[in-house]
C-alpha cells in the first residue's frame, strides 16, 4: 500500500491550490476524472486583476488561459430594466476545462506532488507500519496518508467522512447552463433577477467564441430547469441580445452549497472550497475561495502542523464572513421564509417609477455582493471609477 503524507481528494482549483502550496510533504492528488475535464460552472473570475498578488499559482498559468474580460454589467429585475454599470474589470471569463487543468499542472511541476485517478469510495480511520492515519479505497486499491484535504465539492466524501450530513433541499442551489456559438452582437454582461419569479438569476456571458447563457435557482424549482434556460434563451433572441443564428456546443448542470459545513477541520483532515461550503451567497460565486482555502490548507500542512486546526480556523474565518454568514443564517430562512416575504413586498412595489426610485439601493447592493479586494497601494481597482447608466 503506497503511503503519503497528504491526500488530497478532488483536483479541481481548491485540491491543486492546496498541492501547489504544500511544501516538504509527500503528496498524492486524487480525483475520479482524468484532466482535462469539464467542469459545470459560469466560469467568472471576479475582480482577478488582483489574483496574482494572492495565488501565485493563478499568477503562473494567468497568461496561458484563453479569457474573456467583461466589463459592463446591464441589471434586470424580471423584464425591467434597473442599470447598466461600467467597470474598470468587471471579470475574466474562462474555461474550467482550461483552467482547471493548467492550475493541475502548475501543482504537478513540484517534485513532491502527484496525481492518481482514483474513484473514493471510503476513508477509514487505521494505522500502517506504526503511523496513524487514513485509508483510502477505490473499492480495488487502498492508499494511505497520515493527513487529508478535502476538496471533492459539494458531495464530499471527505465531509462526510467527518460526520457533517448531506445537506438538505433548501441547503443547495442549482444551476443548468449552456455554450453558445456565434457572433457576438453585444458585449455586456446581462444579469436578469427574480427570473419567472423563482429565487435566484439568468445570466448571459461574452465568451470568446460567443456566449455562456444559464440560469440558476435557489429554491426546488416549479419547472425543470431546461424549462428556464429554454425561455431565457428565447427572451435574449427577442431582445435581440442574442443573434438569430447560434450553436449550442454543450449544455451542462450542476449544484452549489449554501451552508459552511458543521465541522470543516479536524487535527489532520481539512475541508476546502465547494467541500467545506466556501460559495457566496448572493452570487454563487466559489472559484476565488475555493482557489485561497486551498492555499491556506497547504500553508497549514506545510507551517503548523502542530496546531493545524488552529491555524486553519483562524486563517478561514474572513472567507467564511465574505460568504455573508452562511454558517450562521439558516438556508431554510432564506429561501422560505424570507424569500415568501420578499417576493409578496415585491409584487405589491413591483412598478416601473418605484423601481427608478430605487436604484441607489440596488447600487449598494451590487457593491455589498462584488468581491472588491483592497491591497495597500497595489490593487488594480484602488482608484477605479464606477459610472452607472440609469433610465
């Protein structure tokens, strides 16, 4: 049986990070899937001007990627139009396809590092040849690792094997989305809000062979989610956003937590990115603090050791914050309860001269939800000018 000192489980930003990261440790990548892969996911790297003074790993591959930058957000609530904002960088549009296996590539360059394919069935609590540890099987092989980092999304093998449960109905939002090529007509960013009045977005991205159209949702939707991003499709060709001749290369789905696990820690097992629930709220946006809880976890492995659980608390908890307290406001209450309110106060003001009355309030909340990091006298965005189209 091969022994390692950590395993870490998913190789996607979050589990490649964490390698790349991890010094003067033997370290073995897992995952089910050969790289490269798709991945399901909006691909919007937020604000990544600034990335390469945080991930030096994304400062290395940063050039290699084929992006897209945006940077014009046109804002929706249903049909009604609310603003147009104009950023210095809005975000970079990737491929996760390309992304995730250039940051795979980046961690396998270290001479510690390296990757098996290998399908998780089950972690065991054991000891080998006197060490305690883990064992992991595929259900044919077994390795062995006195340390693990989860980083194998929101159905983690890992945070199960701490016990947390599989998280509930209300807990988790869905998102189904496709590729479109063709000629790009416009270069705006579309966001459209409270979409056929579910809990949740459609959102139209320029890519570079034409648009990333998707919809996602909250709450159990009342309709397939084919049914939505079909008629959000049709609603961008009769606002002429999207032109009358297009293809759809691929059509994809996927799910995203909306609750921190209970329990992300241990004194030698570690949970990150999508694994550990690290997605904003408001905007389901996960790569950013998949790709820095990753970079802690290896930090952690790599510098304290002694006090890993310590060291990884402390290091996590303003990524937990930014995510808007989803530890501590129940899901539940936000996609029942207040969701039931919000949309009952929204349909008594849901008139077209209340809206313009309110767009200072929907300005402050574009700029609570925007990740805008601030670094002492380097960000790209210190001194940026926001101009904002109205009516």
């Amino acid at each position: 049986m091969e022994k390692y000192d950590v395993i870490i489980v998913g190789a996607g930003p979050a589990g490649s990070t964490a390698a790349y990261y991890t010094t003067g440790l033997k370290v073995l990548i897992i995952d089910k899937s050969d790289f490269p892969r798709h991945k399901a996911c909006g691909g919007g790297l937020m604000s990544s001007r600034d990335w390469p003074l945080e991930l030096e790993n994304y400062a290395k591959i940063k050039d290699q990627l084929t992006a897209y930058s945006c940077e014009s957000l046109k804002l929706y609530w249903k049909d009604d139009y609310l603003l147009n904002r104009h950023f210095k960088h809005f975000f970079d549009q990737i491929s996760r396809y390309q992304f995730d296996n250039l940051l795979l590539e980046e961690a396998l360059k270290k001479d510690n590092v390296t990757f098996l394919k290998f399908d998780l069935q089950k972690i065991e609590k054991t000891n080998y040849e006197g060490i305690a540890g883990y064992t992991l099987t595929d259900g044919q092989r077994k390795i062995f690792a006195t340390n693990i980092v989860g980083a194998d999304g929101m159905h983690s093998q890992v945070a199960k094997f701490l016990g947390n449960p599989p998280l509930k109905r209300h807990a988790f939002g869905y998102c189904l989305e496709c590729d479109i090529v063709c000629e790009k007509k416009d270069l705006n960013v579309y966001v459209v809000a409270g979409y056929l009045n579910e809990i949740g977005y459609g959102w139209i991205f320029p890519t570079a062979t034409g648009y990333q159209v998707g919809v996602g949702i909250v709450r159990k939707p009342k309709h397939a989610l084919q049914y939505y991003l079909n008629a959000f499709i049709e609603r961008a060709l009769k606002k002429k956003i999207l032109p009358e001749n297009y293809v759809i290369e691929k059509t994809f789905g996927g799910a995203l937590p909306l609750k921190v696990t209970r329990t992300y820690c241990t004194d030698n097992v570690l949970l990150c990115g999508d694994a550990m629930g690290l997605v904003k709220l408001l905007t389901g946006e996960g790569i950013y603090y998949a790709m820095l809880s990753g970079k802690f976890a290896g930090l952690a492995l790599s510098q304290n050791r002694s006090n890993l659980k310590k060291f990884y608390r402390k290091k996590v908890r303003p990524l937990i914050w930014d995510t808007y307290l989803t530890p501590y406001i129940p899901p539940k209450i936000i996609t029942l309860t207040f969701g039931a309110i919000f949309f009952r106060v929204v349909k008594f003001f849901d008139r077209p001269l209340f809206l313009r009355k309110i767009n200072i309030f929907v300005d402050i909340f574009m700029r609570l939800t925007m990740h805008r990091k601030k670094f002492q006298g380097q960000s790209f965005y210190r001194d940026e000018k926001i101009t904002i189209e109205k009516y």
